[in-house]
C-alpha cells in the first residue's frame, strides 16, 4: 500500500449506529487530518493531529470522535449521527502541521458515508 | 485570517480549448499557494505550489498558475484541455504561521466540464 488510504470507502448506517472509518497513511508523515467534505459546503477542515497529538478541533460535534493511537493510523469514530451528517468524509496526511503552513497535503479516497 | 475565494463555481470548455481558472486570497503578506484537482469519488491530488520566487509555476498535467501579489491572485490555466481534465479543482492557501493558523484553507472549489 502506499500513500493514504481510507476504510470502507462507502458506508451505510442509521442514526443509532456505531461506526468508525479508519485512516492509515505509508508516507512517514507525522501530521493527520479529517475533512468533510459535502454537496454545498466548502472542505471543512475537523480534527488535526501533529505526533500523535490533537491540535485543532474546528468545534465538531461530539458526535464525532477522533483516535490517533500512532503517527501512521487516524480514526474517526461515529455513533448517534445525523442524516446531516451524510458527506464524503477525507483523510489527509502532511510531513508535519502547525510549524508553518507550507507542507504539501496528501489526501486518501475519502469515504462516502450516508446516514438514514 | 486568510480566506480563500473561487468566483466561479462551474465552468465548461470545449476540449482543445485553454483554460483558466480564478483564485484570489485574503491575507497580509505572502502566503503559501496550492491548487488541488479532485475526480468524481477520489480524495484530492496536489497539482501545484508556490512559496516564493518565480511567479509562474508549473504543475503536474500541464497545469501551470501565476502569482499575482498586486491582484492577490493566483489563477490555473491549462493550454489546451483533454476530457480527462473534467474534475473539480480548489485553490488553497497557508501561512508561514505556527498553530492553526499555519493549516490550509481550501476554496470553495470550480466544477470543470469538458464538451467534446
């Protein structure tokens, strides 16, 4: 495998589901990120972690929550969703983030989730 | 804060024909400059950068932007468009800041169609 890649590409879930997507990237980043990504909607930018740690949440409901257990694995854990919350869901990696805003991201396939 | 701002949201050119796309951002001193190109149901690929020194720049596919500092521009053109160009491109912008302010802001994005 290499660059970023996203589990499941599609997913399916009701409003009382518990899900979560995963993210891994094979670049020797040390920075992660989660974007949505909907119909009308600009990317917005969710969760950034930089080593392991969370340095931006961008005031995501807490129905959303992220886990970075390493520098090369991020998850998104969802439980009780909206159908709001339906969109493209994208996982981006960088060499690091928060030193300057010059680094290259690299974005994995995204998965479409849709909540009924 | 920086803003990023693409005024068109959908554009269609004849294959053959050249192209330019519009980017224009908010921000007092130079910023870093980044234009991204997203197929249907794919994450995002990296088609160009600028930091500093030449204005021009030459990107991946053909794709080249200039670097306006006085229109705070940093438009994408393409000489001669192929279908497979159809896609949806975003301009995004960093700071050489630290913190949050040093993450990308990405534009609200421009639908390319190509008529053959």
């Amino acid at each position: 495998e290499t660059g970023v890649t996203q589990t499941p590409r599609h997913l399916v879930m009701g409003m009382t589901n518990k899900k979560s997507l995963k993210c891994e990237q094979h670049l020797g980043h040390n920075a992660m990120y989660w974007y949505k990504q909907s119909a009308k909607k600009p990317l917005e930018l969710m969760f950034v972690y930089n080593f392991k740690e969370q340095t931006e949440n961008n005031s995501v409901p807490s129905r959303f929550s992220p886990e970075c257990p390493n520098s090369s694995h991020l998850f998104l854990h969802l439980h009780t969703l909206q159908p709001e919350d339906s969109a493209l869901y994208l996982c981006a990696s960088s060499l690091s983030s928060g030193t300057s805003g010059g680094d290259e991201q690299f974005f994995g396939p995204g998965t479409r989730l849709t909540v009924l | 804060a920086q803003s990023v701002t693409q005024p068109d949201i959908h554009i269609t050119v004849s294959e053959g024909a050249s192209l330019e796309l519009r980017c224009n951002y908010s921000y007092g001193a130079t910023p870093y400059l980044f234009w991204y190109v997203q197929s249907p149901g794919q994450g995002l690929q990296l088609l160009l950068k600028y930091f500093s020194g030449d204005t021009l720049v030459q990107g991946i596919k053909g794709f080249e932007a200039e670097f306006k500092r006085s229109q705070s521009s940093f438009n994408l053109r393409k000489p001669s468009v192929h279908w497979s160009d159809a896609a949806e491109y975003f301009c995004a912008v960093g700071t050489p800041y630290g913190g949050s302010q040093g993450n990308l802001i990405f534009g609200k994005g421009t639908k390319l169609s190509v008529k053959p």
